[in-house]
C-alpha cells in the first residue's frame, strides 16, 4: 500500500505512466494490503527545523485566527480570517475593502471557480468577489475549511448542517437529495471537492463520490480504513489525495481502489509541493510523505502552540500556513534550502570550511571543531576522535585528496587525516593566521596566511613538508585567496596585489589605473576565462585571465557590489560565480547576477568566508555565521523571473477603475488611491514600488516608494495614464508593469461657456462689492461660529455613540447570544493563551466538554424555546460552581467547554458537576430533569490544543457509552 504512494510522491508527471506499467505488481500488492481490516503502522518519521515569517496584526492582518488560504489567477493569496478577508501585497496584508457588515465577515472557506470568480463563504452567507466589492448570492452558512466546492462550471456546492447544497452562479439555491442508505447520521459534515465531473466527501468512516445522480460509497473494501475524513485534495494531473485522523489515502483517475498510509497525526490541510510529495498541516507542525516516511518540520516558538487550519504550496518556493491563534505563517525557501544549525547537530558557528571525501562523507570546519554527514543522512555527527585536540580548533580550510582529507586551523596547524587508518597527522606548526588552502592541478597544496605563502609538494609522503614560498612580496603581505584556472595557473590574491604562478615563476600583474589600495580579498577564474577580483575595500573587478603581465581590468558593472565589501569568491563547476559578504551571497550567471539572502531561506545573511561546496548533482553548500545553507537547486534562483505586478485596487473616489481599461469619469473631489501587490518571489523591505501618472503624451516620470499603494489628493481634469511596477535589487529585475487609463472630465464650471459667465459675474460683483462686502463678511463669520458650534456637538455625539457600538460589537464577536458564554473561537482562544503560559505546578488547567443528555428529546417534546431555556439556565449554573478565573464557552450546540485553572486534580467530579443535573430546569410551568455527560482532562506541559480537545471529547463519549449522567475524566 505504501508503494502506490511512494509512487506518486517520488515522480515527475512526465515520469508516471512509465513507473505505473513497470510496477504493476506492486500495485496488485499494494491493493491486498489496502483491504486488510488491521490499522496500518505509522512510517518512520524524521525532524527537521524551519525558520518561518511571522504575519500578525502589525503587519496588516486584522486577528490572529486565520482560516482560509486561495491563491488566485494572479497570483495573489488571499486569507480568509475571522475579522475580515485580507490578500498579501508582497509586504504585507490589506484588507478587502467591501460593504458587507464586518460581523458577518467571519471567513469560513474560499472556491475560486474555473472562470476566475471567487465564491467567500462565511459564518452567516455565502458571496461572490465581483473585483470590487462582495454580493450576496445565498444565505447559506459556512461553517469550516472546505465546505464549498465546485460543480464543472460557474456555480458551486455547500455543505451545512449535514446537508449538501447546490447554488447556481445566479443565486438559484437547491437541496440535493442523496440515496436513502445514506442516512443523516452517516452523511457528516466534511470536506467537499470536485473532480473529474464528480463530487467528493465524506460519509461517515467512508468516502463517497456523486457522478450525476449516482452516489458510489467507497469503504473498506475499496482501500479506504475506516476513519473521520478532513481534508480533501486534487492534483493537476486528476488524483485525488484524502486526509484523515490518522490515514492518507490516495487514488489516481480511473483507479478502482486507494491506497493507504497511516498518518502520525490528523491531517488537516494538504497540498502537493513541487516534486509531486504531500505536505500536510497538522498538530504544531507540517508533515510531508515522501512516499515511504514521513519528515515533521517544525520550530521551537511559533507552531508548537499554533492551531494550523489551511496550508498553501506557492510556485515562489514558499509554503504558507494559515493559523487559529498565530495569524499567517510563510515558510521561505521550501524545497530550496535545507538548513543545518545546533538542532541537526552542529557543534558551533560560523563554519568555515565544507568539502566531501572520497567515501562521501560531507565535512564541516566550524568555529570550535567540526562535524561529518554521513550520506543521506539527516543528523550531523562530530569529527573523528584523532581529530579532537585541544589545539586543533577553528578549521579555516579542508581539502579533500584521494584518500585524505587535509585540514588548515585558523591558528597555522596543519593536519592529514588518513580515511582508512583514521589516523591524522600533524604536518606543521605556526604557518600563521591561515585564510585558505588548495590543490592546484599538479596535486600540490596551497596555503595562504597573514604574511607568507606555503606549499606541500609532496602530500603522499610518509612525512610531507610544508615550505614557504618566497613571492618577492614585502613580509607583511597577508595572502588572502586563490584560484586555479583551466591551464593550471594559480592566482593569489594578496594585499599588495594580484600574484600569478605559472611555468615555475610568480608574477605580480599590473592592474593599471584599476589596482586598488590595500590589495584583493579573493580571485576566482571562470570557465569562460574572466578573472574576478575582490578588493579588500569593496567592490568587484573583472578582466581576462591570460598570460600577459599586464591585464586590464574593469568595474564588473553591478550597482549593488559596487560598495560592497567581498569576503570571497568561488566557482561551481557549471561557471556561476558566487561572491560571499555580510549581505547574503550573489550568484554570477550567464549576464544576470542574484543575490540569495534570508528572504529567500538562507539561514543566515552572513556568509563565512570560503565555506563553499558543489556537489556532484548540482546543489551547492554553504557556511554562514548562523549554519550551513544547502541549496538545493541554484538553477531555480538564477533563472527564476518576477511575476507582473499586480493592481489590488484603484478608486478616483468611489468609482473602482480597472487594470487594462481606459476609465472616463467626473472630476471628483476625492483623491485617485491605487493598492498594488507583487506576487511571487520578492524581498520585502528591499524592494521598490514604482510607478507614474502622466498626462497622456508626456514623457515618463517615474518616482518610488518603499510601500504598494499611492495616493494623489488634488487631480486635476484631463488624460492620465497610470503605470506601476516593481524592481527587486536582489534579482536586479523589474517586474512587467500594470496600468490603466483615465479620463477626468471636467465639472460643468469650467467649461468654456462658465467662463464667459464668470467674467460678467465678475464685473457685477466688483460694481456691487462695495455696497454689503462689509456686511457679508460679518453675517458669514457668524455662520461660520455657529457651524463649528453645531459640528462639535455633533462630533462629540457620533464619538459616544461610536464608543458604544465598539463594545457592544466587541462583546457580540465574542460571546454566544443565547448563553452570553464565550463563543467557540474566543474559548479555544484563551485555552490556547493559557496552554502556552508557564504556570506553578498547582495550576495545572482542567479542560472539560459538557454535552446536555439527549437534548434533541427536550426540542422535539416542548419546542426548541424549552431547549433554549435549558440551554441557558445550565450556562447560569456553570457560572455559579465555576470560578471567576475558569472560561465558560458555547463549543456548539448543546455542549459547552470550560477552562478551569487550578482545578485540583483529586476533586470530586461528579460532586463539582452536580448542581448541573440534580435540580430540574424550568420552562414555563414545566418541571425538565436534564442530565448532562461530562468529559475532563488536565493540560499537559507543552501539549497542543488539538490533543487536549481531542482527549476531553473522548472521555465525553465514554461518558455518553456509560449511559450518560456521569462524569469520566481522562488522565
């Protein structure tokens, strides 16, 4: 059963057919195991470290209850919250600006249909996005993630109160009948999606699928373990992926049976990355199966207690997260970058030197000592014990040769270290303040350090020899970098000039008019045969590496190295050039430069001078002053190109104007407003926003901004063109630019025929003036007295009545307006807030679900107002034995949750819960004995909230199993 998924998430789409015919019989396997009845073991999992961005109400976001991601055809993410529907500009998020009440705004779950319209489901109706503002087409609740789904065309599917709806793009709401097998219990509420001309959800444990008026119910017997189905999800190419409480099941098209894998955790939300693996949002961290294992990647701060609701894979190498208490989270450089810190073994920063040996073994030279990987591995162990000695720290170099691996610490030791033996040797002592090594074509070993330059000609001997090299160079010339060309020639960079060895011979070349004060950093020779230089001042130089002993060299032309001060060069084996500084690392291709930084996942801005490796399939190793950044696919970056700019929103008042269109509108004395957003991949904070609005046929002038939105108060009539666009310094692009036109016509008093009358006006007035001028300006400022009199009144009453609804508003999205308890959101909130507090060990927090025993009987007996009595009075008597400390809250229907800190845990339960069941509630004249089951549990350190409802809810069925009336506790 796992081959069927390790299949899929190991394969490029071009790939699949092929691998599907060659493993036929697998599948035939897969297909027995599928249909065992026993629970599947869950694969092996391995953890893994992610820094992730944090998007809060400080950058735009309205709360931190997020519950809904969308990427539309733009390219622009949207996220649906609990305050608001908001989409992500490049910066940060702005909110959608709409005429719908902000309480009826709690957004649920987005569909954006084949034809680009966006249906936006909310706590209370359902709307379609028109590109300006939201319309009403249903008033059909939706109350979670994935309750909307498509039907083939324009109109869309809506599951409520296990119920499935279908609405019509033109507002047409019907009930669709489902077979009578299926019966209320069973058709659930969960996830909805179209695929394939079929509908998909769940039906109890099982999965069914409506083609047309057909239901087919897929079970057991198709593969599918029985299991509480959460999400749903569907490939491009038309598999059908299923996420469950603890399987995930996946079908490709025309398939008669799933495959099944079992999950470590419930899975939430899922999404395909790049490489065709699923990556899931679930318990504190994201999950991806590979097809054979899961991987956990997490953090120490922000997941561990974030309830992750919604997860999106952006084609820009990032992997968003939407959260139920942390607001967005974007983790930057998904499938990009793999990073190594103290959490993979790491045994200090910055690492100054990285290589492979011949066993493939991957070495680290770090600050204090080293560590090894061994291949495919996912840990980082320390270096060989005969290389642990005191004096042998701060690894400055290492050099891989055949069986050996030659080691420079930064203090002038020099070591061979023998792969078969495992033994090392010292070969020298105080070679100085070392700066590199290598190994020129001839085998022989450079070292450079603060005032001479060393080599070992013979590193194969029993007892090899390091002698200095006299350069002709003063004795205080610090050797700094060097390379090798394709002839064998080696270039030194030192900090009296540029040295060249070659035909037995050194060389101080003549730079010219270009040789900078205070010599070069490092050089570096590209396949092509330019010569790289980086003065030790800042800069980059390049020129022709031949033999001459004068080469003219030149500015290599790039504004953001221009002052840029270098700490080395290297050269991976397809010719890109990468220079190291404090900024991050630029990547030299072809004619484009790109620059990588934290942005794009590095793990740290300052690279570590020299800490360069390129492996065998591509991918390239870094040492930082925070890790090791292993890039994945440095081709992506350099090739990688800006997604067109993109226009939120522009309004010349109340008029919403188009991208694309030519907009002929009355002058207006309001201000033109554009918000913009650039999707994909960016660098906030570096980027620039420019843009113009000139009269048509007028040259361009472009001015810029460090914000997306521009604002012009005073726009007077006539022909405008407006343009925008962004320019990313890191990727030394400009974005394709969006724009529109726009008329202002002019207000009918300054037309021509107004002016002539305001000539003659003119001379009536000046005849007339000095008659009641006089008399004017006084009855005017009078006027003007009582005005600002007359407004002030009313501004300090709009100001109290202002105060007054903030509060009531306040106090509505938070509480239930049967009850007054809190609502669900608000509750699980603060379980959240004090689930993540360090408290004293006797507070510990209880957490207990109350569920009123068969309520629906006291509905259908005396009516739902005898219902909503009951309700009401147990919510009174909750206050009444809970303390003021503990959070009451309305979890749905008939069951209510309470918070309760500090409750001991050998309190009498069944005592304490008591008064809720012994005294009858009153309707009326009606006497009701209404019991109610209860289920408990206390908080445990560190646990997710997830786990702790999830425990409660399970003592509150066993509590229901027992017959009801009874408090069950789960420790």
């Amino acid at each position: 059963m796992h081959d069927e998924v390790r299949k899929h998430a190991t394969t490029h789409p071009v790939c699949r057919l092929r691998r599907w015919l060659a493993g036929a019989a697998g599948l035939l396997a897969a297909g027995v195991l599928a249909a065992a009845p026993a629970p599947l073991a869950t694969p092996a999992v391995a953890d893994r470290a992610i820094e992730l961005q944090q998007f809060t109400p400080e950058q735009g976001l309205g709360n931190l209850a997020a519950n809904v991601l969308l990427r539309d055809r733009q390219g622009v993410l949207w996220v649906g919250t609990e305050h608001g529907l908001y989409r992500f500009d490049g910066v940060g998020f702005q909110p959608v600006r709409t005429s719908v009440d902000p309480l009826d705004l709690v957004v649920n779950d987005l569909y954006l249909s084949p034809a680009g319209r966006l249906w936006v489901g909310t706590r209370r109706h359902l709307y379609v996005w028109d590109g300006s503002d939201l319309r009403r087409v249903a008033d059909l609740p939706v109350d979670d993630l994935q309750r909307i789904a498509g039907d083939g065309g324009e109109g869309v599917y809506v599951r409520h109160q296990r119920q499935l709806w279908h609405v019509t793009a033109d507002g047409l709401v019907q009930t669709v009948s489902w077979p009578q097998a299926l019966t209320v219990g069973v058709l659930t509420d969960g996830p909805l999606l179209w695929l394939d001309g079929s509908l998909w959800t769940s039906c109890g444990p099982a999965l069914c699928q409506r083609t047309g008026s057909v239901t087919r119910v897929w079970g057991a017997a198709d593969g599918v373990p029985a299991d509480d189905w959460l999400t749903l999800h569907a490939s491009p190419e038309g598999e059908l992926w299923a996420g469950g409480n603890a399987h995930l099941l996946f079908r490709r098209a025309g398939d008669s049976r799933f495959a099944a894998a079992a999950a470590p955790h419930p899975l939430d939300a899922l999404d395909l990355d790049a490489e065709g693996r699923v990556l899931a949002a679930s318990a504190g961290a994201v999950w991806r199966w590979n097809g054979s294992a899961w991987t956990s990647f997490s953090d120490d701060r922000t997941l561990q207690h974030a309830h992750l609701r919604d997860l999106l894979v952006d084609p820009a190498s990032a992997v968003w997260l939407a959260s139920g208490g942390r607001g967005v989270l974007r983790w930057r450089g998904y499938g990009q970058f793999q990073n190594w810190t103290t959490a993979q073994g790491l045994d200090s920063a910055p690492t100054w030197a990285i290589a492979r040996d011949a066993d493939g073994w991957l070495w680290f030279g770090n600050q204090r000592q080293g560590n090894r990987l061994a291949p495919e591995a996912s840990q980082l162990t320390p270096w060989p014990a005969a290389l642990l000695r005191p004096g042998w720290t701060d690894a400055m170099a290492i050099v891989p040769r055949g069986r050996q691996v030659w080691i420079v610490f930064n203090h002038g030791v020099l070591v061979r270290y023998d792969l078969d033996s495992g033994k090392a040797l010292q070969v020298a002592t105080h070679l100085g303040w070392a700066k590199f090594a290598l190994a020129d074509a001839q085998g022989r070993l450079w070292i450079g350090t603060h005032g001479m330059l060393w080599r070992v000609d013979n590193p194969d001997d029993a007892q090899p020899t390091a002698q200095a090299l006299l350069t002709g160079l003063p004795p205080d010339t610090s050797f700094l970098g060097a390379s090798v060309d394709p002839q064998g020639r080696v270039w030194v960079a030192t900090t009296h000039g540029l040295l060249r060895f070659a035909d037995g011979r050194f060389t101080l070349v003549d730079l010219g008019s270009h040789e900078p004060a205070g010599g070069f950093a490092d050089v570096a020779v590209t396949p092509d045969g330019t010569l790289w230089l980086a003065p030790v001042k800042g800069g980059l130089l390049r020129g022709k590496a031949d033999a001459a002993d004068r080469i003219d060299v030149q500015d290599a032309g790039d504004p953001l190295l221009g002052d840029t001060a270098l700490y080395s060069l290297d050269v991976d084996p397809v010719g890109r050039l990468w220079a190291f500084h404090d900024a991050g690392v630029d990547v030299h291709a072809g004619d484009h430069w790109r620059r990588l930084d934290h942005s794009d996942g590095l793990v740290w801005n300052d690279l570590a001078t020299g800490a360069f490796h390129a492996d065998s399939d591509g991918s390239i190793w870094l040492g930082t002053a925070g890790g090791v950044s292993h890039v994945l696919h440095p081709g992506r970056f350099t090739d990688a190109r800006l997604s067109p700019t993109v226009l939120l929103d522009a309004r010349y008042g109340d008029a919403p104007i188009r991208a694309g269109v030519a907009a002929s509108l009355p002058w207006d004395r309001r201000a033109l407003v554009v918000s913009l957003a650039q999707p994909g991949v960016t660098h906030p904070g570096e980027q620039q926003w420019q843009y113009r609005l000139d009269p048509v046929g007028a040259p361009a002038h472009w001015e810029a901004s460090t914000t997306p939105w521009m604002r012009y108060p005073a726009l007077a009539p006539g022909d405008y063109r407006f343009q925008a666009r962004v320019y990313d310094p890191a990727m030394r692009a400009y974005a394709p630019p969006v724009g529109f036109g726009l008329d202002v016509r002019p207000p009918w008093w300054q037309t021509p025929l107004a002016r002539l009358g305001y000539a003659v006006l003119a001379v009536l007035v000046l005849w007339a003036g000095w008659r009641w001028r006089h008399a004017r300006l006084l009855r005017h400022q009078a006027e003007l007295e009582a005005m600002v009199r007359e407004r002030t009144v009313a501004l300090e009453q709009d100001k109290r009545a202002l105060e007054i609804a903030h509060q009531a508003l306040q106090y509505e999205a938070s509480h239930d307006a049967l009850t007054g308890l809190l609502n669900r959101g608000a509750a699980i909130e603060v379980l959240v807030r004090l689930a993540s507090e360090d408290g004293p060990p006797r507070r510990r927090i209880a957490v207990a679900l109350i569920d009123l025993d068969h309520f629906k009987r006291i509905n259908d007996t005396w009516g739902h107002l005898a219902g909503d009595a009951v309700l009401v009075q147990c919510a009174e008597r909750l206050r009444t034995l809970a303390p003021a400390s503990a959070a009451l809250g309305r979890y749905g229907g008939e069951e209510l949750l309470v918070v309760w800190p500090g409750l001991p845990g050998e309190t009498d339960l069944a005592g304490l819960f008591a008064p809720l069941m012994e005294t009858p509630y009153r309707f009326r004249d009606i006497d009701m004995h209404v019991t109610c089951s209860v289920g408990i549990t206390w908080v445990r350190a560190g646990e997710d909230v997830n786990a702790i409802l999830h425990r409660a809810d399970t003592a509150l069925y066993e509590a229901k199993e027992r017959g009801r009336a009874r408090v069950v506790r789960a420790d």
